[in-house]
C-alpha cells in the first residue's frame, strides 16, 4: 500500500466512524429535526448554519451551564420552507384561496424568536393583552409592516379590548375572534374584520384534547347567532402536538361543514383557521412530514369546496411548536452522580440546572426530549442512567424514553476534562414563559447563535437578581 493509500483508507476510516456516531446519536437528520447537528473529529457536537459552525463544548466552555443556544436561522428555514410548500401544493391543485402562516406568540414570545418570525413573512397571533402589547412595542419602533395581520384569542378583558380598538384606529390589520356570547355582544360596535371560534367536537390523539373543555363555539349553537357583521375567519384550534396525520384531517372536514352553513349566512367569511398543532419529533422517531401533512389539507379542502359548489377559503395555520421547538436546545453540565440500587437505570446523574424550573413541561407533562452528549459523543461504553435536577424535589427528574437515558460512564471520562456536558434537543417551545425559580435556581445562561456570531440574549442571574423577584 502507498502512502496515498494509506492516508485514504484513514479518511474512510474516520468517515465511517463519524457516521457511526452521528447514526447513534441520530443527528443529521431532516425528517427529524436534527440535519444541523453533526459531530466534529474530536467527538463534539456542532451545529452547521450555511459555512458558519458552532462548537456546543466551546460555547459551554466560553459560557458556562445551565445554557440555552438560540438558532434562529432555524426558524427562518423552517418557516420559509412551509410558506414553499403551501405555495407549490397550492399551484399544483390549482387552488384559489391564500395562505397565511400567524405565529401564535404564546409559544415563545421572546425578541430573538419573533422578530426572525415576522422579518421571513409571518403574520402575528397573540391571546393575551400583555402579548398584543408586544405588538404595539413592534409598530411602534416600527419594527412592524402594515401588511402583518394580527389575530387576537383569549378572553377579552376590557383592557385587551381597549389596546385592539387603539391599533386597529392606529391603522394595524388586527382580527379579534369572538370564543364566547360575552364577547360577540362587547365587539358589536368594532367595525374591522371579525373572527370566531368554534368547537371542532371531535377527539383527536393529544394530551390537550381534553373531553371537556371551554374553548368556542360548539358549531350548532354558533349557527344559531345569526349574522355577525364583517365576519371573515372561522377558527378552530383543537390542540397541540397532535400524534397521527389523520387527527389533523378530520376535524378540518367537520369544521367545513360549519363553515359552509355560516357562509350562507355571512358572506364575507372567506378564511378557515386551523389553529396549532403539527407535532415535533421529540422523541426522535418519524412523525408525518410538513409535505404530507399541506398535501392533505390542500386536497381536502379543494375536493369540499368544490363539491358543496363555494370558493376555495383563503387558509390560516398557527403550527408554533412545529416552527420553534428545534431552535433552541438547552445544556447542562453533570455534576456528580449516585447508585440506583434497583431499577431500569444504574445511576442518577445530577444536572447543574432543574428541569421543574427550566423545562417545566417535563415535569407537567411528562414531555420526553432527546438527550445527547455534547462531549465524549465517541463513548464506546454507555451507562443507563436517570438524570436530577439541582433543586430539592424529588419530582426533578428525567427518566427517558425508555425508562432510562444512555450517557457516557463518567469512570471513562479523560483526566483532563472531566466534565460530561449533555444538551436537550427541542426546548424552543413553551418552556420560557412557564420557566420557575423553585429553590431560587438561577434560570439558564441564553445565547443566540447567528451568522457565525454569538450574542448574550440572557445573563446568568444573580443571587440579588433572583432575590429582587421575591422583594429581597
Ligand atoms: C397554543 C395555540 C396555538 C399553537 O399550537 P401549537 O401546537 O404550538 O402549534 C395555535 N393557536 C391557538 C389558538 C393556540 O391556543
């Protein structure tokens, strides 16, 4: 063999061994969410943006743990990939209504994650006074396009009415939707475009399709309130992280039926609101894809349309998990670990953060995450462990997927760096605003990384800071 040879068959070597890794990690792959994540020849995780790449351990290293990195280029490229999906699906079925993409706010309000959203052409859903203020602040530093359409849920307290009245004379393209006869009676005299929710009636495979719940209209009672001046959107939302293809299909043929009726009646109604729920592959298995899924609504609601002989709706979805969960993960350093005497896994591994207070959904929900070593991703030797978190509750835990989660063994860590790092994938959506401060944790370092250029989002809290909070 030559010494060309030779230095080849080493490339091949480590290229395999590089796709071994990233095979066992699942990292690289579209379909779930992981293509930017790669491993580098020392075993570390990075994280690919065009030409740009990040190392995670040099950023751990540069800004220590509990840390959160921010990818809004991931944002961007998930969003605009949508908005090209509907776009061709629509050409192709030749359909004739629109499509707008309205970020609802509640999954992520922070200015790192917004203002990407509406610069690559989202339009804007809030629930809240304290969120539509948000917009306010946006148009007033003009930050905000005229074109952007806002669409208000959430029940209307007086002063989330005022600030809607105020922007709409402002000149900002806002729709309140009606959800109950309180508010169909306090926007009688609200002279823009309306909206109202009804209640799909329908159970779908989702931990917030709950069998009972207070949202909307059930679609025989909205039937009976007649006519509602400048009606334009009927929405729905029927919950979140909806599991099968098919839970996002059938409510929206059910609600067609509805809109078709309350169209004869009100014939400015021209826009269907599907509302959230396209899931994130969390747990790092195949779900449906945005492909499949717009192919399907698509479809669906032309094949309606046309056989009950009215215009294609215009379509609104409001899909926030899907759009941010994979442009944040969070990072925390192990700090010692503990026998488990009996059970699935052989040790705790104790987080320098908390889950209760940083990702809230685990404890809430049971949310299961991926877990992946951000150093040490060669480990040839796994432990099965489950992981603590810092505060003193025994609910701070996360214990996997499959009842434990595989980590290097700390034994085999090297002398000179003796710290296992371990990030979670996913954390972009809903665990910001839940975040806590159970036994005044300081809540995570967060960073945001952009055109190859890092910037603070959050400092570390202090102990006065946190004190401050509780009148300290
Ligand atoms: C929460 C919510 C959404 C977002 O749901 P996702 O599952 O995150 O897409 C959209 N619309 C409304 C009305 C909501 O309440």
């Amino acid at each position: 063999m030559n010494k060309k040879d030779k230095v080849k068959k080493k490339k091949d070597k480590t290229k395999t061994k590089k796709h071994n890794i990233r095979h066992k990690w699942k990292l690289g792959i579209e379909e779930l969410a992981t293509k930017h994540f790669d491993v580098s020849s020392n075993a570390e995780l990075i994280v690919r943006e065009g030409n740009y790449q990040y190392n995670i351990h040099d950023l751990v290293k540069r800004f220590g743990t509990p840390l959160e990195v921010v990818f809004p280029f991931v944002i961007e490229e998930r969003l605009n990939e949508l908005i090209n999906t509907f776009k061709y699906y629509i050409r192709l079925n030749k359909y004739r209504g629109k499509f707008y993409f309205h970020y609802p706010m509640k999954v992520n309000q922070n200015k790192e994650f917004v203002l990407p959203i509406i610069s690559e052409g989202a339009h804007i859903e809030v629930g809240s006074v304290n969120e539509l203020w948000i917009v306010k602040r946006m148009w007033e530093q003009e930050q905000f396009s005229r074109q952007i359409k806002v669409i208000c849920n959430g029940p209307k307290t007086n002063k989330y009415l005022g600030l809607i009245y105020e922007l709409k004379q402002k000149g900002l393209d806002i729709v309140p939707i009606i959800e109950d006869r309180y508010e169909l009676d306090s926007l009688k005299e609200y002279r823009g475009e309306l909206g109202i929710r009804v209640d799909p009636e329908i159970k779908v495979q989702s931990h917030w399709d709950k069998r009972i719940d207070r949202f909307g209209f059930p679609g025989r009672e909205l039937l009976e309130l007649g006519r509602i001046r400048n009606l334009k959107i009927l929405h729905y939302h029927i919950g979140s992280q909806i599991i099968k293809l098919e839970d996002m299909i059938s409510p929206l043929k059910k609600v067609m039926d509805v809109y078709i009726k309350l169209k004869a009646m009100n014939p400015t109604l021209d826009t269907i609101n599907l509302g959230g729920g396209f899931a994130v592959p969390y747990i790092k298995r195949k779900m449906y894809s945005a492909d499949s899924i717009v192919k399907r609504l698509l479809r669906t609601l032309k094949e309606i349309a046309d056989r009950r002989g009215i215009p294609h709706p215009n379509i609104i979805v409001e899909w926030g998990r899907y759009l941010v969960a994979p442009a944040q993960i969070t990072i925390y350093r192990i700090i010692s670990q503990k026998p488990i005497p009996k059970s699935t896994a052989s040790w705790w591994y104790i987080i320098d953060g908390s889950f209760i207070n940083d990702l809230p959904d685990t404890w809430a929900i049971h949310q299961k995450w991926h877990v992946v070593p951000v150093n040490y991703l060669n480990a040839e030797r796994l432990s099965r462990v489950w992981l603590a978190g810092s505060s003193c509750d025994s609910d701070d835990k996360y214990t996997g997927n499959s009842n434990y989660v595989s980590l290097p063994r700390l034994e085999d860590l090297e002398q000179n760096d003796k710290s296992l790092y371990i990030t979670f994938f996913d954390t972009g959506a809903y665990q910001d605003s839940l975040a806590s401060h159970h036994c005044l944790l300081s809540s995570p370092a967060k960073i945001i990384a952009q055109n190859g250029v890092i910037t603070v989002a959050r400092k570390r809290e202090t102990a006065e800071e946190v004190g401050k909070q509780f009148g300290w």
